[in-house]
C-alpha cells in the first residue's frame, strides 16, 4: 500500500514521490509514541499507579503531577540548548539520516523500556521517558528539515499536509490498539497493568518498525563539503556547527519578516499546545467526564486530523499558506471560547469540540512547518529547523502557567480557557503583518557558506505582504 500511493495532486517524479512517500512514514511511525506515550497512557499511570504519592526530590516533597511537569521540562530544555547546534552540524556535513536514525534508534529504545515500569519505579520512568522524549523532539528536528529538499517548492505545503496526515492516521491506529487492549484486558486474561504497559511497549517497537522504512528510503541531499567520518572530522562538523549557529543567531534581526513569523509562531503555537496538554484535564475536572470519554475523543481528533491536514494543505494551495493559517487561528478561537460556555457533562458538546480542535490542528501545524519551509535557505534547513524546535518548544511555557495560575486563583478552569484566546488572537495578528514574498526573495542574500568564517549576508527590509 506505501509504495503504490502516487500522492495525488502533485506533479511529482518517481524518485521524489518515493522519497516524500519515505518522509511521511517516518511521521507514521512516531505518532504511536506521541499519543500513547507521551500524551494519553504514561501520564495518567505515572500519576495514579506509579507514583501515586509522589517522590522527595532535594528534601522537598513533590506531587506525581509536578514530577511529570519538570520531566516534560526538562526534555525542553535540552532540547532548546542542543537543536540549533545539532541541526547545524546536519547542514555541514549532510548527516540529517544519520542523525535522524541515530535519535530514532534510541527513542524507540528507551519508549520500549518503560514496559518495565511499574508501581514505585518513580526515576526509572522518570529517565527513560526524559530520554526518549528527547529523542523524539531532537529527531523530528532533522526530519522536518528534509522537507525543503525532498519536493519542489510549490508542493511544500501539500507535502507537509501529507506527513502530519500519515501521522495522524498512525498515531490513532496505535493508540487503537492500545486502548483495546487497555478496554478488553479481562476477556484476553491479562491485568490492567499489564496492559497499559503492552501499550507502551507496542508503542516503542511501532516507532522503530516503521522507521526501518524511511531509513532504507529516504535520500538525503550531498553534503555541503567534504567531509570525513573521523574523530578530527567529526571535531571539525561540531566547531562548524557551533559557528553556523551563532551567525545565524547575529544575523536574524537583519531578516524582519522571517524574525516575525517566528514570534507570531511562538504565540499561536502555544495556545495550541496548551489546548492540547490541559484539554483532558478540563474534560475531567471542569467538564466531569468520563475517563472512556476522553480517551474516546483523542483517538477522533486523531483521525479527524488526519482530514484536516490534507483539506488545509489544499485550500493552502488556493488562498495560500498564511491566509489557511488565519483561518485556522479563528477556528481556534472560536473552539475555546465554545469550551467556556460547554455545559458539565455534555459528553456530546465534548465529542463536538474535539472534532472542530481535529480538524483545524493539522491544518494549523502542517502549513506552519511549510510556510517556515518555504522562507529558508535549503542549504542551512537543519540549523533553521533547529531554532524553529526551539520556539516549538518555548511556545509550550508561558500558556500553561498562564492557564494553571487563572485556574487558581478563579477556582475554574473556564476563565483560563478562554484566556487562550489571546495566544491565537495577537499571533494572527503578527502573523498578518509577516511579508511571505519578501522573506522567501531573502532565502538567497542570506549566503551561508561553511567553508567562509563570516560569510556576509543583507537583507531587505521587511514589510506587509
């Protein structure tokens, strides 16, 4: 079925359409963990069966809850610190598949470890989950930094679309099986633990299993400069790297409209991200809803979202990729303000609110990779894809403090949820103001050459588009 998918619509090459077929199944491939890992099983066992009391760090009691939130942070930050550095390193020598099965290999690895976790192993979960949570993040960094290269520039936003749709269709396909096991464990004969930890494990050898597609597939671009797989050689790549990485960061501020678009990212992204993290609690808690109910919904968004990204991608290609964005941004908030008048209860309205977030949540984050896509130099991908991890990453802050701190201080969480429409009303905004045309003209001043210590770069003024 994978090799005789043809991608519709696009006026491909055999070989492009087999390297775009071998990229999206890479998106197959860790949906499974994003979902069943990091997002719907591992939280709720860590909490309620793991360490349900929770642990003394430094002298200092701290709840299963606020033990799970340092470990998503911490993932962040090393995430934050390494991502620029590594992508640059990918750029000089052209290693983004090797870099790329290298993350995957060990995520994969360490997702499948936590099979052995059970109540008590409060740091042993704690560790693999940080260490394959890392790899998850740090691999998508050289795998979103293929897209440049892998179509023509006209079908970036379609091939995007096509990525975060595979995904989505494999995340929900996995997590299927995982919440059949967890809903029929005493008919197979097996405990609830055991099966929630099946769930785990399938989740870890379905990323690695599928992956082994995309490594034998996908063809990476040559590299920029010779380059030797040696101790000096691989010495030589990280002191480039880390040069790459500074003058791109000295040299952002000459490029407006690129700068722009990365904290009008920053802003609507967050609110999309703490949509995404606190909606079960608010299913939960505000909404007093079912466990069944909940995890029922996230497996619908997974498969509505998979509709979503390909309907977006093609109205992408009519209106373009920042007006479908806007548009997207506008269902967003129309989507929380919904969520604030949503009576307790209504599994019905919850059902509904899921299928509108499924449908606009692909659209919105496959045509914001592609629009980032189209605005950057194709021979620095991977050390641009750096710094959008970063404020991928750093967009996952502010929304959450902003929510749990509203929450507190109104006893409800319903004045918080409405708040977030402020992420997605001010990032439209920016995000209107963001010349495309004039950022994707600069793509080819910005002249980024890794045998030149300071290659020189100028840059247009920015503008509205």
């Amino acid at each position: 079925m994978l090799r005789g998918y043809r991608f519709p619509g696009m006026d491909l090459t055999s070989e492009q359409r087999r390297n775009l077929r071998a990229w999206c199944v890479y998106d197959w491939a860790t949906n499974g963990y994003q979902v069943t890992t990091a997002s719907a099983l591992l939280p709720v066992f860590f909490v309620q069966g793991i360490a349900p009391e929770g642990a003394v760090l430094f002298g200092t009691h701290v709840p299963p809850t606020a033990l799970w939130g340092f470990a998503i942070g911490l993932a962040a930050l090393v995430v934050v610190m390494m991502s620029p550095l590594l992508g640059a390193v990918a750029d000089f020598t052209s290693l983004r598949k090797e870099f790329l099965t290298v993350f995957a290999c060990g995520g994969s690895l360490c997702a499948s470890l936590l099979f052995f976790s059970s109540e008590g192993t409060v740091w042993f979960t704690l560790l693999f989950f940080v260490l394959a949570h890392i790899c998850y993040t740090s691999g998508n960094v050289f795998y979103d930094s293929f897209l440049p290269q892998i179509v023509p520039e006209e079908w970036t936003d379609r091939a995007s679309g096509r990525g975060f749709a595979y995904g989505y269709v494999g995340g929900g396909l996995q997590f299927a099986l995982a919440l059949g096991l967890l809903t029929f464990h005493e008919p197979i004969g097996i405990s609830q633990e055991l099966a929630l930890r099946i769930g785990l494990l399938t989740a870890g050898l379905w990323w690695i299993g599928f992956a082994l597609y995309t490594f034998l597939n996908l063809k990476d671009a040559p590299p920029a400069v010779r380059f030797e797989k040696t101790a000096s050689g691989l010495r030589l790549a990280v002191a480039a790297g880390a040069g790459r990485t500074w003058r791109t960061v000295k040299r952002l501020p000459k490029f407006p409209a690129l700068l722009l678009f990365l904290v009008a990212f920053l802003l609507y992204n967050d609110g999309i991200q703490t949509v995404i993290g606190i909606s079960a609690a608010y299913g939960g808690s505000e909404l007093e809803l079912t466990p069944q109910t909940i995890m029922l919904t996230f497996l619908v968004v997974q498969f509505i979202a998979f509709g979503g990204a390909l309907a977006f991608s093609r109205l992408a290609g009519k209106i373009g990729a920042k007006r479908a964005i806007l548009l997207a941004l506008a269902v967003w908030t129309g989507a929380v303000f919904y969520a604030y008048f949503l009576p307790a209860g209504n599994r019905w309205g919850f059902f509904l609110l899921g299928a509108v977030v499924g449908l606009v949540l692909g659209g919105s984050q496959a045509l914001s990779r592609s629009l980032f896509a189209s605005m950057i130099p194709i021979s620095a991908a991977a050390g641009f894809f750096g710094f959008y991890s970063v404020f991928n990453k750093l967009s996952a802050i502010s929304g959450p403090l902003l929510f749990a701190t509203l929450t507190t201080l109104f006893g409800s969480a319903r004045p918080a949820i409405l708040a977030l429409g402020i992420y997605f009303v001010v990032g439209g905004i920016l995000l209107s103001l963001v010349n495309v045309e004039k950022a994707r003209a600069s793509r080819a001043l910005w002249q980024i050459d890794a045998a030149d210590p300071e290659p020189e770069a100028k840059a247009p003024d920015g503008g509205k588009e």
